[in-house]
C-alpha cells in the first residue's frame, strides 16, 4: 500500500521532487510561484519557503516541501530553519538602531566602548571596520577546542586576544563568524545585553517575526533538519582551496574560526540552536527574513516606530568596501554590515552571488537562505531551505531566480552589470 503522504490525488506515486505549495501570492507576482514551483520539480528542492514584501504588505508568503531529509514531516507555514550568515543582517541592523539612537558611533574605535579590544595592534579599528569586514580579523590564529563556538564570552576574549591579518581599513576580507562576535560584544556594551536579547526585544517583537538568536527548547520542534554538503555550499573557490593547501594566514583563519560548525549535523544540535553565534547561527524562516527587512524598504520606519533614521538608513545602503575579498580571493562588495550586488558579470557567472539592485542590501546564509531589502523599489524578500548545493551545483540556482521573478513582477525588465535597474 502506498504511502499517502507520497502519492497524488488518485493514489499514484509522487516523483521524488515534487511537493504541494501552499500560501499566498498575489496574481501580480505569480511568476515567483511558478519559480517556486519549479525548485521543487527542476531545481532539487526539499523544503523551502519565500516571501515578498511591497510597501510593508505581505503579498507573497509561500512554503513546501519536506522538514526532514527522509520526506516524512512537511514543511509548514511556521517551519523556521538555521539561516546562518542572513544572521550577519540582524546583527548589523541592531548597531545601526544603536547608532539612530545616538548610543553607538559608528566611526569611533571599538576600543572606546571595549576597551580589552584594543591590545595588539587594534586600537583604530573602528565600529564601521567591523562592520565593512576591514577590520583584518577574519578568523582565529589557532584551531578552536569543540564547542569553543557556543562559548560567546569565550570567543570574545579570543578576538581581544588577536592581531589584525591585514591593516585595519587598507582592505577588506569576509568575517565569517569573527563579525558577530565583535560586533555582538559591542551591542552588549553598549545595550548591556546580549545581542540575541537586544534583538529580539528591540527587533523580532516589535515587528512580530519568528527570529531567533539562540533559540529556546521550547521552540525546536519547529525546526527543520538541514542537509548540509558543505563541499559545494559556498560555490566555486579554487584560489581559496589553494591558498588553504599552502597554509596562508588569512585563509587558514577563516576556516578555524568556524569550529565544526560546518560538520554535517553539528548545526541541528541544542548546544548550538541555544548558544548565541551572532554571525551564524540564526533561526528564522522566509517570513522573518523580510519583515526584518521590510522598515528598511520603505525609508526606516514601521508603523509609529522608526526603525533607523533616514541618514542612518543612508549608511545601510552606500557601498563601503568592493574589490578582491581578502578572504575568498574574489570580488565582493558590502555596505556598512550589509552584501551589495556584485561587481560586474564576471562576478554573476560565478554563480554565487546575490544579484540584486544598487539600493538594495541584505545578506545571503550558507546553502542559500537570503533576505534584504530594496528601497528604490519598496520591497523586502526573504527565502529559506534546508538542502544546501551539492558539489559543483550553483549556489544562487535556486534564490535567484525567485529574485528575479520578483524584480520583473514589479516591472523591471534590465538587467546590466551584474545588477537590476
């Protein structure tokens, strides 16, 4: 006898990826359900949600697929799965509310609110260093002891401890989980508490989103189990392999910061869901993503609230840091916290990168997960999966298209250098 949840209506056999899309989406964007549709049938999806939000409304909010690897619990309108560097845009946005607010500048040293920050070289790196990914501290020096991750006071001791790889602010290299611990410590000083409460006080309540950084037991029966691959998962990066294999500093850093939070399974345990992993280990789902997002489409303000004054929300946008990542030994650009498009189509054909408008600024999560916002066009889009690429299979072959769906269903119709106008 078949079994009912993978057959169809008369009872014959399901192919293996398709699956029953539920949710809202307006006939305007019907393209981005059809896109959907089709990571499913085309794209090897397992279970996903995306959402569009346009001029603070919800007008796409669609989910599907299956929570678990062996198909056999459905993925729900409140499934939430771990989003691991969208975490990087929470993190972000909270020093900037810091800084509407007149508590945080973004241009003073970090040492002026940590002053243990400032041994070794580190006295001039500034809040907005950390944030551009200038602040020459990509990573750790050393392999970190199991667990070293979970441990925030423990790795904020750590970067207390580091010397800059680079001079502070003559280039920039991504911080893959170093950004969260700087920052995060910053906001705990500054806000006198940790950055997972100060977000979901200040952020995830407010706007009534399902946003966690470091998530409550009482809340994991909602998460869904990520199949990570991690050899494809950050798409192609031969100069970075290599440099690793000749045991350059810069590279070497990067990867013994991340632990063994990369391990298959390693991200679904309770240690780490409860643990406060600023830069990586958020847990939210499509929804979150751009209702975190949407304040920032639609000039900062939310309801009766301002999220982030309107020159604050400047700093957001404005590219601070393109070129060659230090790091991954590519071109990259970001804003203050933020990704930017791509560079140019040489970037794109690399198939990795996030191809979004020039105002427009967010930030994408190992695997896939995205979320950002889109002033010039007064939107917000969130998206979150949880089966990464496998080896050699395209990063953004299953985000960008729904971006682009959403582009054209608000009237784009170019697409030039690598960005749409």
């Amino acid at each position: 006898m078949q079994d009912p949840k993978n057959t169809d209506l008369e009872g014959n056999p399901e192919p293996e990826g398709s699956c029953k899309v539920d949710g809202i989406c307006e006939d305007r964007f019907s393209e981005v359900r059809r896109e959907f549709e089709r990571n499913f049938a085309e794209r090897r999806e397992l279970g996903a949600c995306v959402c569009v939000m346009h001029e603070g409304r919800r007008v796409v909010d669609l989910w599907g697929g299956s929570s678990d690897e062996e198909r056999t619990v459905p993925w729900t309108a409140d499934t939430m799965v771990i989003v691991f560097s969208c975490t990087k845009g929470a993190v972000a946005l909270c020093t900037h509310m810091l800084a509407s607010e007149g508590e945080l500048d973004l241009d003073l040293p970090l040492a002026h609110y940590w002053p243990e920050f400032r041994r070794h070289g580190k006295d001039l790196i500034t809040v907005r260093m950390a944030l551009n990914h200038q602040a020459g501290l990509p990573g750790v020096n050393r392999p970190l002891a199991p667990g070293s991750i979970c441990d925030f006071e423990g790795m904020t001791k750590a970067m207390a401890d580091e010397h800059p790889l680079w001079r502070p602010g003559s280039r920039h290299g991504y911080h893959a989980l170093t950004f969260g611990w700087i920052l995060g410590e910053v906001i705990r000083r500054v806000s006198t508490q940790t950055v997972g409460t100060f977000f979901r006080r200040q952020v995830a309540e407010p706007l009534g989103i399902d946003f966690w950084i470091g998530l409550p037991e009482s809340e994991d029966h909602r998460v869904a189990t990520t199949v990570m691959l991690p050899a494809g998962s950050f798409g192609p990066r031969d100069r970075f392999d290599a440099a690793v294999a000749e045991r350059q500093p810069i590279q070497l850093a990067n990867l013994y910061s991340l632990g063994e939070l990369l391990d298959r399974g390693v991200c679904d345990s309770r240690i780490v869901r409860s643990a406060e992993i600023p830069a990586g280990n958020g847990i939210a789902n499509a929804r979150a993503l751009a209702g975190m997002y949407a304040p920032l489409s639609i000039g900062g303000e939310w309801g009766d609230t301002t999220v982030v004054a309107p020159d604050q929300l400047i700093q957001m946008i404005a590219t601070e840091s393109a070129g060659e990542d230090a790091v991954f030994l590519q071109p990259s650009r970001f804003s203050a916290g933020f990704e930017k498009a791509p560079p140019g189509r040489d970037a794109v054909r690399e198939k990795r990168e996030l191809v979004i408008s020039e105002a427009a600024f967010g930030h994408s999560g190992l695997g896939g997960a995205v979320g950002f916002a889109d002033p010039g066009g007064r939107f917000s889009f969130g998206y979150a999966m949880n089966r990464h690429p496998d080896e050699g299979e395209a990063l953004n072959r299953r985000y960008q298209p729904l971006i682009d769906a959403t582009y054209r269903s608000l009237g784009h119709r170019s697409f030039a250098g690598g960005k749409w106008i």
